[in-house]
C-alpha cells in the first residue's frame, strides 16, 4: 500500500484560537487579520449570492446565476446601450465567456436585446427586464433596506467598507498578476 508523500502543514502553536478563519495554516503572523478578512469575504460573497438568486426569483426570474443578475442590473444601469467589454470591465470579470453566456441566456428570456452598430455590438434591458429589476428592487427595499439601522446609522460604516472592498480589490488583482508571473 502506497503513502502519500504530501503532508499537512500544521498551524503554529502562537496561532490564536479565537480567530475565526477558514485555513488556519493561511494564518500569517504578519497580519493574522487578513485570514479574518478573507473568511468573512467568504461567508459574505456565498449570503450575498444567495440572497441576489432569491431575490430575482421572488421578482419572478427563476435559474438565473448570480452573474446572471449582477449582468442584468449593470445592463439596466442608467438606461444606457451597454458593450461586453465594459460590462466585464465594471464587474471586473476576465472571463468574457461567462458575461456572454450571461447576456446570450437573458436575451434568450426576452429581458436584455441587442443591437448591432457597426462591428460592435451593445446590450440594454427590455421593457419587461426592466420590470423584473424594478420589481427585484422592490423586493431589496422590503426584505434587505428594511435590516438597517432606521436612523440611516449604517451608512457610513456601509460608505467605508465599500471603499475598503474596492482598496482590497485592487490589491488581491495586484497580487494575482504578481503570482501569474511566478
């Protein structure tokens, strides 16, 4: 019988037990919290991609993907004709594919049309995509707006850590073209 020749690191003994982490060995004495962080980004990034699924079927739309939502409301955003590459770009999506595959399954349901000007072509919501994300927003005011502070106390802490995701962002797409040269 054949052993395995990987071993598991094991988690310093200086390690606190009291963080809250998803891999402890990822634990690094120089920022205990960024392992903190990343869990959270964790937990948070799969509530929200539940709650955006749930809350876009509520409206009415059924089987659609997170990006499937996320690609809808950037098209709807401020009612203007939309091209792929600015669509990935604002969602910070590489893959191409997936947006377009995204935008060919919403077309497909008659919420999201084409048209084609010149070689490029752009993508903006139809009237009845227009009424799910209206009715989407509805439902976010009913069942999310209402979970804040109702002296709008929330806000700046939201503002703040809003700036920060963005900052963490820009530093995590840093780090990955750092570790794609390696």
């Amino acid at each position: 019988m054949l052993q395995s020749q990987t071993t598991v690191p094991q988690v310093a003994d200086d390690i606190d037990l009291n963080l809250i982490v998803s891999s402890a060995h990822l634990v690094s004495p120089k920022s205990r919290e960024l392992s903190e962080f990343e869990f959270g980004m964790i937990i948070a990034s799969n509530a929200f991609n539940r709650w955006v699924m749930r809350c876009m079927a509520a409206a009415g739309l059924r089987d659609l993907t997170t990006m499937d939502v996320l690609v809808l409301h950037h098209v709807n955003h401020r009612a203007r004709y939309k091209k792929l590459a600015d669509i990935c770009f604002i969602l910070n999506m590489e893959d191409t594919h997936v947006v377009s595959y995204s935008l060919k399954k919403l077309i497909t349901l008659g919420v999201v049309e084409a048209e084609k000007n010149g070689k490029e072509v752009t993508y903006a919501t139809t009237e009845l995509g227009q009424k799910f994300v209206n009715k989407y927003r509805d439902i976010r005011e009913k069942c999310l707006i209402t979970g804040l502070a109702p002296d709008g106390s929330d806000n700046q802490t939201l503002g703040e850590l809003a700036r920060f995701l963005r900052m963490m962002s820009g530093l995590y797409d840093q780090a990955a073209r750092a570790a794609s040269s390696l």
